[in-house]
C-alpha cells in the first residue's frame, strides 16, 4: 500500500487526495488477494489432474488461474482509476491553438 500510496502521491503534487483513499486500499487488497492465488497456483501447479466419471484421468486448468484473470483485470481497472496507468496519458489532451482550416475557427475569433 505504501507503494501505491507513494505514486498517487508524486502524481498530485505531493499530496494524496483524501477522496482517493478508498481506492487505494481496495487496490491494495485486490493485489493482495491476486498474490496469494498466485502462491496457491505456484505450489499446486497450473495444471490439476481429476478423475473422470469414466475413471479416466483429466487433465485441466487449475481453477484459480480463472480468478487471478479477474484480479488482474480488477487491479487494472483500480491502477487506472488511480492514474498509474499509461491510459491516462493517453486520454490526456493538450490544448493547441485554433487551426484555420478548423469550421469552427470564426466563431471562436468571434468570442
């Protein structure tokens, strides 16, 4: 959390917003949550192996790979929310002088 904390913080100027504190620590619990099911897959295997109703033995995907998904896709959401992703630079405009060949360049001359 002090990691996170630290980034919020140099991306408002020193200080972390309060309105931002709930976000922080839901993003802390879900990276959390999202390590401990990658502990628990990194011991048991990605793959399980199960018996069939035949006997015969099938091999799959451990379930918690399917949850670490939606963690990280959880993670993802709240870092953006945040402004730690490169999204946000993305979506960022700058502003540029009127072009001229912009149809709404005289009504702006205008005002």
């Amino acid at each position: 959390m002090k990691d996170i904390r630290a980034q919020v913080k140099e991306n408002h100027g020193g200080k972390v917003p309060a309105y931002l504190n709930l976000t922080i620590r839901l993003y802390a619990d879900a990276l959390e949550l999202k390590d401990h099911y990658k502990e628990i897959v990194m011991r048991e295997g990605a793959v399980i192996y199960e018996q069939g109703s035949m006997g015969n033995t099938i091999r799959k995907q451990h379930p918690l790979c399917n949850l670490i998904y939606q963690q990280e896709s959880i993670c993802q959401k709240y870092a953006k929310d945040l402004g730690l992703t490169a999204a946000k630079a993305a979506v960022r405009v700058e502003a540029t002088d009127v072009d001229e060949n912009d149809p709404m360049a005289e009504y702006y001359k205008k005002k």
